[in-house]
C-alpha cells in the first residue's frame, strides 16, 4: 500500500462571517500540532479568503476556494478565476460540488474545464462526485459515479490525475446526517481508484487521494478513516467547529 498524506478539508459553505472564520482559523493553527500528519485546508466562502488567508500565514494549513470559473478572465460578471484564487494565496478548489451540480447546473463537461483551468493555474483540484438516494436505489451508484469520474476527468494527463484529489460525496449523506457506511463508501472509493487507474497508470491511481464527504462527524470518522481506500473527509457541517473539524483531521492523522 502507497503512502497517501492523510488530507482533510473544511468547506465552510456559505457559512460564518469575517469575524467567525478569521477565530476559526486562528484556532486551527494555534491546535494544528493536535493532528499534525494530515494535510489540512479551510475553504471559507470566496468573500473571506483574504481574511483567512492572512489568518493561515506561517503556518502549512492551506487554503481553498468553494468554486472557481473556467476562464482565466473577461466579461464573466460575478466569477472568480483559478489565478486569482492563487493570488490571494488559494493553493485548493473545491470544484463540482454536489451543490453546484444541482444548483448552478454544473454538468461533468464545465466540471471538467474548470478542472483544466485550475491545475494550468497551479491549484489542486478536490473534484466532488457523488450519486443521489434515487439513483442508490435504483442500483445506478456504480454507473453515475464512473460516469462522473471519467467525465469531470476526461483528457486530463496521468500527472495531473497524480496532482488531484476527488471527493466521493453521496449526495443522500450531505448535511442530513445520514453517513454512508464504511463498506458503502470504500466500495466507492476503490472504484473511483479503479478507474483512475484506467484514466492515468494503476501506479498513478494509488497516489491520489480519495475523500469521503457527508455527515462526517468525529463520532463516526474513526470506521471510515480506517477504510483502506478512505484518505480523508471532506467535511461540511462538522468543519464549523474547531473541536468537531481537528477531531475528524486527527482521526486520519499517523500514529
Ligand atoms: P456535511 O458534512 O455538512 O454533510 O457536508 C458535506 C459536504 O458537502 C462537504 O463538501
């Protein structure tokens, strides 16, 4: 088994105000050494990153956008590019969303190019899939997931698939407290391995990290950290408070 860092990500949503996230992650860097092994991002809503950005300075927690747009400029009212998220010292982005799928009618193929744009720009991508409780029980989570993995993946090369992270996300498990079980999600996840490996090399695949994200909490982290194919949560609800978020990061940290 490959030695994959250990990474966990706060998406704050549309969530806290300046104050809020700058004592957040304030926090996060005074408790850092609490799980000192797993890589560690904040994604605060875009308006923030500056603010808690400058909060981060000097310490190695990184920062991430919720989003970013495809193009690197232009007449694109109201959007934000890949290199301005570098600018204010963005080094992650969360892209394809669950959220934005559904709400902002993000399909695989804008997924996709925004995946291109951001690693030209230097940012590592957390591309999100994830199936819905319909198509779970339809029997569909296999065929919707591969799909969204080879779409949003699509032309990538084998070192940029190295460079990504992806986020299995079940949508059904996003903010309603329902978890995916531990042998639910690691039969995911080692599908989405299986098929990175046929989208880059198998070596490749075993280097990328794959997170798990919905309803991670720090009392049901601890099975699925465990999961040989688990290598970090994406959290949402939990990310909020620095006691639930570095719980969830230590349990992913090495011994
Ligand atoms: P919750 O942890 O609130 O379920 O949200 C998960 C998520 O969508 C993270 O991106």
């Amino acid at each position: 088994m490959p030695a994959r860092p250990p990474i966990v990500a706060g998406n704050w949503k549309m969530n806290l105000d300046r104050a809020q996230g700058r004592a957040l992650a304030a926090t996060a860097v005074a408790r850092r050494h609490e799980a000192a092994s797993t890589e560690l991002v904040l994604c605060p809503p875009a308006v923030y990153l500056d603010t808690v950005g400058a909060a981060l300075a000097g310490s190695d927690i990184g920062l991430g956008a919720q989003n970013a747009h495809d193009k690197p400029s232009g007449a694109f009212t109201g959007e934000v590019a890949s290199a301005m998220l570098v600018d204010v010292g963005c080094r992650y982005v969360i892209l394809g969303h669950s959220e934005r799928r559904t709400l902002c009618g993000e399909t695989d193929a804008v997924v996709n190019q925004k995946t291109k744009a951001a690693l030209a720009a230097g940012l590592v991508p957390i591309v999100c899939v994830g199936e819905t409780l319909e198509e779970r029980e339809a029997g569909r989570t296999t065929d919707v997931v591969a799909t969204q993995v080879r779409g949003s993946l699509a032309g990538l090369s084998p070192e940029h698939i190295e460079k990504l992270v992806v986020a299995y996300e079940p949508v059904w498990a996003i903010g309603t407290g329902k978890v995916a079980t531990p042998a639910q999600a690691q039969e995911v996840h080692a599908l989405i391995r299986r098929i990175l490996g046929e989208l880059a090399t198998p070596a490749v695949a075993n280097r990328v990290r794959i997170q798990y994200g919905g309803s991670v909490k720090p009392d049901n982290v601890a099975d699925l950290a465990a999961q040989p194919d688990i290598d970090g949560a994406l959290v949402g609800g939990a990310s909020l408070k620095a006691d639930d978020f570095l719980a969830i990061a230590k349990a992913f940290a090495r011994a």
